[in-house]
C-alpha cells in the first residue's frame, strides 16, 4: 500500500510525496497512523472541511464506503487538496 500526496500537502509531509502505511486497515486508521507519523497538524489540514480529499485506486472515498473505506496491501490512495481558484 502506498498514499501518494500532491501540491501543499507537501508542505505538511516536510516535503515527503508519499508514505507506506504499516498497519492500516481502514481509511479511518490511515488517517490516524498519518497523524503519527506527519503530526497532528497535517491530520488537521487532511480532515478540515473542503482541504482534502482521498482517492482510493481512483475511485473517491465518497464512493467507496468514506472514512470506513476497508484498504489492501495493493492499494494505492492519493491525498489531494482542493484548489481554490478567484
């Protein structure tokens, strides 16, 4: 399993594109080992209203069961943010 992360997120991963999870098995317990490992500020950026959004091998977490999505050692997840546009 990879979580891949773009754009401003960087500038809550000190720079790191991506992460190997350990031992998550739902999106809920990715976010919390994210947490760990990136701080309690970068989960506060990825579960703030309109921030962030997750793709799980494509597909949006809205669609595939949200924060209670079930992930697998093949999966690839990717944290976007939103881009605000004036």
């Amino acid at each position: 399993m990879i979580v891949l992360f773009y754009s401003n997120l960087l500038n809550y991963t000190g720079g790191a594109s991506s992460f190997e999870p350990k031992n998550s098995r739902s999106m809920r317990e990715l976010i919390d080992e994210l947490g760990r490992h990136f701080g309690g500020r970068f989960k506060g950026f990825i579960l703030g209203d309109e921030n962030c959004f997750f793709l799980l091998n494509g597909r949006s977490i809205a669609l595939t069961g949200g924060l209670d999505s079930p992930l697998h050692q093949e999966d690839t997840i990717e944290a976007l943010p939103f881009i605000e546009a004036g």
